[in-house]
C-alpha cells in the first residue's frame, strides 16, 4: 500500500464518523424510550416525534446539503454539520420538556444531513477505482448497521446509569467529546475538493423540496397518531403536489443546463431506481423493527434497558461475520446472496411470531435476533453499493444528496407507519398486548421485505467478469 493510498483509508475513518454519529443518534434512543417517556412524561406520539422529527430534519436538508458541498467545498461543509450536529446533541441532553428536545432534535437532524451526504460524496470523489470505491462503499455500509447496534447496546447501557445526571440525558452528552475529536480529525486529514464557481444555487429549488419533503413527512409521522384529521390529509396531498412540481422544475432546469438542485438524469437510470427502491422498503422494516423489539422486550417480558442492549450484541456479531462472509460469496453467486439474506430475516421474522412469548426467554430472544443480524448482513451493506456504484463522480453530491433521502424517508415511515402498526395495536398495558403488537408490526416488515426481493429479481444478472468488478471486498 503506497503512502497516497494509506491516507485515503485513513480519509475514509475520519469520514466514517459522520454515519456512525448519525446512526447511532437514532437508534441510542430506541432503549431509553421508556425512561424519557416516564422522566418528561411524554405521550407515544412525542416520543416517535423525538425519532421521526431527526429523521424529518434530515430528510428534509439532504439534498440542499450534498449540493452545498459542490458550491462551498466538502470539507468545510463537513465540518459545519458535524459543529452543529455536536452542539444541538448537546442541547437535547439539557432539554426539560418534550418540546424542547422535539425542536433540538429537529435541528439535530439538520446538522447530520450536510455531515453524512458530504461523507458519501467525499468516498466517490476519493475512490475514483471501481474496485477501492466499492470496497469502501461496503465499509459505509458496515458502519450504518453496527452504528445501529452500538446505538442500542449504549442506549441501554446509558439508560441505566446512575449518576448526578440523569443516565437519558448522557444519550445526548456523549456526542460532544466524540464530535470535537472528530472535528480536530476533519480539520487536520481531510482534503478541499474543487468548488462550483459562478454559478448561482439553486434556491428555489431548495424551498420547494422543503415544502414538498417536509409537508410530506410530518403528515405521514403525525397524522396517523392524530388519526388522520383533514389537516393531515390536506398536507399529505399538497407535500405531493409540491414534491412533484419540485421534480418537474428540476428536469426543465436539467434541460436548460441551469445547475438544478438535482440532475434528474440520475432516474434515467434503471438499476439506480430499482436499487433505491430496494433501500426504501429495506430500511422501512429495518428501523421499525430495532424499535418494536426494544420497546416489546422492556414492556412485555419487562426487561431493563441494560440487558435489551444486550440482546442486540449476538446481532452485531453475526452480521458482521455474515457482511465478511457474503463480500467473498457476492463474486460467485451476485444478488442471489442479497436474496439469502432477506430469506434468513423471513425466518427470524416468522420464528419470532411463532415463539416469542410474554416471558423472558434470553438465550431464545438472542438467538433469533441474531438471525435477523445474520441475515441483515447479507443485505443492507450491499443495497447500498448497488444504488451508488454506476454512479459517475460528476454527480456525486446529487447522489449521495438522492440516496441519504431515500434512506432517512424509508426510515421515517418505517416509524410511521410500521411503528404505527405497532403501537396502535397495544391495547393497553399487558404483556400480552405488546406481543400481540410486536406480531403485527413483523407481519408489516415481512410484506415490505417481499418489496425488495422484487426490487432485486428485476435487476440484471450479471456476467462473472462484471461481478468482479462490483464485489464490495471487505477483506
């Protein structure tokens, strides 16, 4: 390995940190739902805000983010998000009311969508070689999960804790010595990358995605906890409205080489639309299911929130042994690998419905979990490589921009609309209800899991030689 080589893998740890902050930022919080809910004596409705309002905030800004880095420069738009991503972190932790870490949460979010579409783009723009940028597309792959399972092993571990400061709040502390590092690490290793000069951004653009995304969003988060009023309704209509006159503005702007906010040439793309798809209907069961599990063993079984956390320990282990393992078999047998996978998680799900009870069951809670892990390591970090690897570096800011939204919407209305499944199926407090719930929330997640099997039986076979060149090597 040259020296030039050895500073972009360690370009690549430094960049890693914005996923791995943001992930772990939504899925800390699933283990202490019950402790904030009972110390701000919050409603279930809030308390899917505090999870939906982060992912809204984001969602909502990617797009604006990974262009701000083609005009202002990746590193300095980078470190931007990540200073404020440590700043409101710490605010959530001081919040003494439900509406005050709503609102910090919200900015929250916003901060992590200019710091992780900067990182997606900073791979594509550093990896210019099929074969390295693959390799380390993996990688980011591999940090979003295993970030998902810190989040719920130190979410639990936190939760717990007993201190002069109420263990919830170090959820929320805990960032700020780990984005200052990282903040120290950017300034220090990162590269500039060349700016758009001359040319104006795309505001308008910006404002409508805003409404149409936004409007979107938060119709689909609350209005179902409202029971769809007519506001929701109203909103949910106009969003759409709004989203496409959005994409509409964007393709005659395309047309007229204006600099849009997103080159819509990106969906001329077949494989590149299957593949977000896939990676909407992947997350939307992925995130609902880490949060009905969490909430289910803590209400049902009525588990700590330490031992939940680690519950979840046996998943991180074998979907990382399983993501290495499918890196080496994904040469041979193509997304028939990524099919594998689903196949396992339809038999945790199912074994999960079939033998999960109201009582505390560790060694069987663990093992079938860790299915679900061994399975999900077979998928997810590979879904993400095939929406990103035809890509040319020239759209890389749009790209990543396009794919963090898809990924942050399918996990918003995986907590919308799964998770609403769940919670409007506990019919009071009773262990029985929350097995009930748990049982129809997997029956959910199996359906949008039968999605993204078609997603990928539509996509192309592939020869052996095109194979080599795609295969994510994790060794």
């Amino acid at each position: 390995m040259t020296g030039k080589q050895h500073s972009r893998w360690l370009v690549l740890l430094v960049i890693l940190t914005a996923p791995l902050l943001y992930v772990i930022d939504i899925f800390i919080i699933n283990i202490a739902i019950p402790t904030i809910q009972q110390h701000l004596h919050a409603s279930p409705g809030e308390m899917q805000l505090v999870i939906a309002g982060y992912l809204l905030g984001s969602a909502c800004f990617l797009i604006i983010g990974g262009r701000a880095g083609d005009y202002v420069g990746r590193k300095k738009v980078f470190f931007r998000g990540m200073f404020f991503f440590t700043v409101t972190s710490c605010i959530c932790g001081l919040a003494q009311s439900m509406l005050q870490l709503n609102i910090a949460r919200f900015l929250q979010g916003v901060s992590s969508a200019f710091m992780v579409t900067q990182s997606i783009a900073l791979i594509q723009e550093l990896f210019p070689e099929q074969k390295q940028r693959a390799k380390a597309i993996g990688w980011y792959g591999m940090t979003l999960s295993i970030a998902a399972i810190i989040g719920q092993v130190l979410g639990g571990y936190l939760a717990e804790t007993k201190s002069a400061v109420e263990g919830w709040r170090l959820i929320f502390f805990i960032n700020v010595p780990v984005g200052t590092l990282a903040l120290w690490a950017i300034r220090k290793y990162l590269p500039e990358t060349q700016k758009i000069t001359g040319v104006r951004f795309d505001y308008t653009g910006a404002l409508l995605l805003l409404a149409g995304l936004g409007s979107f969003i938060y119709a689909v988060t609350e209005g179902r906890e409202g029971g769809w009023p007519a506001w929701s309704i109203a909103l949910l209509i106009s969003g759409s409205m709004v989203s496409t006159w959005f994409f509409y503005d964007q393709k005659r702007k395309s047309a007229l080489n204006r600099n849009p906010l997103m080159d819509t040439q990106l969906f001329k793309n077949r494989n590149f639309m299957l593949g977000l798809l896939a990676v909407l209907f992947h997350f939307m069961f992925h995130t609902a299911y880490l949060l009905m599990v969490a909430v289910y063993l803590q209400n049902g079984p009525g588990i700590s929130a330490l031992a939940c956390g680690l519950y979840f320990v046996p998943h991180a282990i074998l979907f990382m042994g399983s993501a290495m393992l499918a890196s080496k078999l994904l040469v041979k047998y193509g997304k028939n690998v990524l099919l594998a996978g689903l196949l396992l998680i339809f038999v945790s799900f199912v074994l999960q419905i079939k033998m999960f009870s109201t009582e505390n069951q560790p060694f069987l809670h663990m093992l079938l979990i860790g299915v679900y892990g061994l399975g999900n390591g077979m998928v997810l970090p590979f879904l993400l490589n095939i929406v990103l690897d035809s890509v040319p570096a020239r759209y890389a800011g749009t790209s990543a921009g396009i794919f963090s939204t898809f990924q942050q919407i399918a996990s918003a209305l995986g907590i919308s609309i799964i998770g609403g499944v769940f919670y409007s199926s506990i019919s009071g407090e009773t262990t029985a209800a929350y097995k009930i719930a748990l049982d129809n929330g997997l029956i959910a997640g199996i359906a949008c899991m039968v999605l993204v099997a078609g997603m990928l039986l539509l996509l192309p076979g592939e020869s052996r030689d095109a194979k080599h060149t795609r295969v994510v090597a994790l060794e």
